[in-house]
C-alpha cells in the first residue's frame, strides 16, 4: 500500500520538537490558539478559526515557555528546526527558527503554520551574508539547503515550564493526535511567557 506523503510529513511534523514521549496512538495534529481556560488536565483552546477544542492533556505532559534568541547564538553545529516559505527569488526565507534536542528526525517537510511553509530540521554548517539578510546553510540526510534569515525572523529556544504557566489568554503551540471518534489529546505543550509567543 502507497504512503501518502503528506501522511509521512505528519509523522515526522509529531517529531519536531522536543523529545518527550510519544504522544498517544491517533492522527497527528497541530493545536494552535489561545488558553480559553484550564480545568484539571483539560485544556481548552480557541483556535485562530475561533473554534474552541478541549484537548485532555497527559497526567506526564511537558510544559515549555519560549526565550528569545538572536542570529548571532546560533553556531555551526548546532540542530534547529526552521519553518520557512519560499520567496519570489526561488529561496527558502524564514519565518522562524528554533533549536531542537538531537533525538528529532532530520529532514525537509509540508508544515502546516502557513499554506506552501516548508520546514527544515537540520545542523547548522555556516552563516554567510546575503541579500535580504543572512543565509543560513544546513544539512540534512538527503540534502543541503541554504535558508534566508531577515530581520523579521523569530528565533527561540525552549526551556522548562510547568502546569502554572496554562493561564487563560496565553498563546499555545501543540502536538496532538486525533482519535478515530475525533477526540483530542496531547503530552506537550509550548506556551506563551513574558510575551514571546510560540511561532512554530
């Protein structure tokens, strides 16, 4: 049986981000939004359609806040993931970039932040100037790609957070899955702290 690839993409899209356990069997998907409230281990979110969705969080689920990071913390070497479109100019540009845990899958995929966004989990191996800004060349297995960093580029890194942090208006970024009845759950969530909001 044929695999579709944005099947695959998906699979990988559930792996980005930090290495937590797996989430629960079921279709993965992203939940982005603001917290409409928390009421125990239910999260509820009103997602940027204006629909609200109760996503049952794990009793182990991990919580991470946002720091802001320049282009100039970044180092030759170093994993990051970076959601990109791509310009006019043939180029991927990027929208945001964020360090990653070396147990995410490397590769170039579909993401869902935007219609065409393409996201890049690779290793750092230069920065050189560019027009619009700086290229950023990583690589990857099965391939090399050089990705613009303007001035309007987000760039993150992920630190510990805790249940505390789920207040009512903050902005989310969630891996979930949906279940065959259509329920969704999650064991992660990357929320919004001292205004750095997740960009992924």
């Amino acid at each position: 049986m044929r695999i579709k690839p944005l099947l695959i993409a998906a699979a990988l899209a559930a792996l980005a981000f930090p290495a937590w356990a797996a989430p629960p069997h079921g279709t993965p998907i992203h939940v982005r939004g603001t917290i409409a409230k928390l009421t125990g281990h239910v999260l509820a979110v009103k997602e940027h359609n204006g629909s609200t969705v109760d996503v049952p969080l794990a009793a182990h689920t991990a919580v991470e806040t946002l720091v802001r990071k320049k282009l100039s913390d970044i180092k030759p070497g170093d994993y990051v993931g970076a959601t990109s479109m791509r310009g006019t100019d043939g180029k991927l540009h990027a929208i945001e970039i964020h360090f990653l845990p070396a147990a995410a899958p490397q590769g170039q995929f579909p993401w869902d932040l935007r219609r065409g966004s393409i996201m890049t989990n690779a290793h750092v191996s230069g920065v050189a100037k560019a027009r619009g800004g700086e290229s950023l060349t990583v690589s990857y297995k099965g391939g090399t790609s050089d990705i613009i960093v303007g001035p309007h580029t987000v760039i993150v890194s992920a630190v510990k957070g805790s249940m505390r942090d789920l207040e009512r208006g903050k902005a989310v970024f969630l891996r979930a899955v949906k279940a065959a009845d259509g329920a969704v759950s999650a064991n992660n969530v990357i929320v919004q702290k001292d205004g750095v909001k997740p960009p992924m």
